[in-house]
C-alpha cells in the first residue's frame, strides 16, 4: 500500500486525527501529536504534512516502516484518561496499519496509558521495558548532521537553537561538549531554567536575527518562510523541528544565498531509528550505530545537489523517493 489515507474519530468535542502517507516499506510510525489548533483544517493539514515527512524519514533511515502522524486537537493539559484510551481505540481499530508514539504534548505516561488498549505503540519507560524516551537520540542525530554540515567540527562554531524542549535541550549540551557556542531562545520561562550556565539566553523574537555559523530550529513547524531565508544570518540551517520551512521556496532562497539546508526528514531521524531498532528487539548500541546513516545521506544529497543542480530539499526528497521506489535497506 502506497496510497494517503486520512482517519478521524470524535469523542465529544475531541477530534482525533490519524494520517497514514504510507506503509509500502512497513506499517507507518509516527508520533502523536496533541495541541490546539485554530481549526479543524489546520490540524489535518499538519497531520498529512507530518505523515509524509516521516515516509521520507523512513526511507532515508532505510526503516522497514513507513510514514504517518497522529494529531489530536485539545489543551494536552486538560487530557483525560478516558481520551486517551479513546485515542489508543482509535489506533487498535486500523489493525497495525499506524503504531504510535509520543511527540508534542505527549509523552512516556500517555504512552503506557494508551499500551493498555492497543500493542501498535512503542517508546514505553525503560522501567517497564520499553526503549524510553527517544528524544536524546533524535538530538545525537542532529548533532551528527549538524557537524557533517560544519565539514567534521562544531568546536567554535556559533549555534542559535530555536527551542529548549527535550530534544533541544539534549542538543545543547552536545554542542556545548564539542565546544560550540550556543545561543538558545524558548518562549517557556521553565525551559531555559534547566538550560547550562554557559548558554546565551536570547529573546525568542530575536534568535532568528541573531548571527551564527548554524540555525537550529527546535520547536514547532513552519518558522522559516521565504523572507525569513532570505535574512537569516547564518551558513547552515540544522535542527530537530519537523517541517521548519513553510514551503519549497524557502529552500531555494536559503540554497541561493548559499545557505545549507540540512533537511529535517534528514537530520532528525535519531529518534525514529531508535523507535525501529526497539521494535526489532534492538538496543541503544544498535541504534547508535545505525545513526551513521544521517551523515552519510547528507553526502549523498550533497554530491546529487552538486551533480543534478537544484538545492538538498529536493535532492533530499528525491533520494527518499529512489527509496521507496527500489526498497532498500540498511
């Protein structure tokens, strides 16, 4: 099966929403994402958005998985128990078609709450046998795309992170080990509280402002649009935030002024390899070695951009693509 499908279910007032891009390679993984939404649109429109990009994910990981994201539209904060087990119904009812996971606004609680009704989900705490959080590895990969970007070392480079959530955090205190200086921007005063003492604080409205060898955005989908590419003081563009660019021209105007865009559905696929090599009865160690797979596609996407012309968003893509097409794997 290759074909998109888009699932909704009501409990309520509730609206949850599972986008499925693809399952030719295997059946699709992704996240369950649980925010407010303006409206009902928006929220499908990020779920299919999101479900392709972890196709693409996928592919380039050379997963036997394929691509989908679940979104459910409501305050995580005010979530119920009941909602979540209606939630895990959902994701029992397509038979192994989806397995889910946690992103935003859910986590390792959700995810053994929601083990209860449905085996289609992974990430479980460690203690109860689960391969835990896999925002750490999400951040190793990014590290590692990041540095490949930066043609082998961070030591001295300037990096401004866009969001210190999990993941960002993580990648902080990489960089800041590789001796890179970091300038960090979060609109949740908790966030930067945990941060290092060695970090910059900087005003959120500002960190795209901000000069730097590296941009790393590292919070929610769509902060760089074409104005913004064609200002950004930075070299590189590298982070964990899915779908960071609003559209395709963004990355031709970043790939004009000479600006590396490391695609997300690149960079960020630590997470999602550690989530497969669970499934697989893999540990932490077979994860980590099969991370090496982000800098090396980066290489490859670089030599295509260098031999076919174009910018590594749609070298990217294409190599996804070629993937899915020919259904290799690592």
């Amino acid at each position: 099966m290759n074909q998109q499908s888009l699932h909704v279910r009501h409990l309520g007032g509730l609206e949850m929403i599972i986008a499925i891009d693809s399952t030719l390679r295997g059946p699709a993984l992704g996240g369950c994402r649980w925010k407010s939404y303006p409206d009902a649109l928006a929220a499908r429109d990020e779920a299919r958005a999101l479900s392709v990009a972890m196709t693409r994910k996928a592919a380039l990981a050379r997963l036997s998985l394929g691509g989908g994201k679940a979104v459910v539209v409501g305050d995580p904060r005010q979530r119920t128990r009941e909602e979540l087990l209606a939630f895990a119904d959902f994701v029992e009812s397509l038979g192994g078609q989806y397995i889910t996971a946690a992103d935003m606004g859910t986590g390792e609680q959700q995810m053994t709450v929601i083990r209860e009704r449905t085996r289609h989900v992974v990430g479980l705490p460690r203690e109860l046998g689960g391969c835990g959080d896999p925002g750490p590895f999400t951040a190793k990969g990014v590290y590692m795309a990041l540095v490949a970007a930066l043609r082998g070392t961070a030591s001295g480079a300037r990096v401004a992170v866009q969001g210190a959530g999990s993941v960002g955090n993580a990648l902080v205190r990489l960089l800041l080990e590789s001796g890179a200086s970091v300038m960090v921007s979060d609109p949740d005063p908790a966030a930067l509280e945990v941060l290092p003492a060695e970090v910059r604080v900087i005003d959120p409205s500002a960190i795209t402002s901000t000069p730097c060898e590296v941009f790393a955005p590292c919070g929610p989908s769509g902060v760089l649009d074409r104005k913004l590419a064609e200002e950004i003081p930075c070299q590189v563009v590298c982070g964990a935030a899915n779908n960071p660019l609003t559209d395709s021209y963004a990355a031709v105007a970043l790939h004009e002024r000479g600006v590396l865009y490391v695609p997300d559905f690149l960079a960020n696929a630590g997470g999602l390899i550690h989530l497969a090599a669970a499934l697989e009865g893999g540990d932490d160690e077979a994860t980590i070695e099969h991370l090496r797979v982000i800098p090396d596609n980066l290489k490859q996407v670089l030599a295509r951009v260098k031999s076919c012309g174009g910018n590594t968003l749609t070298a990217a893509s294409e190599l996804a693509e070629s993937l899915l097409a020919g259904g290799d794997r690592a």
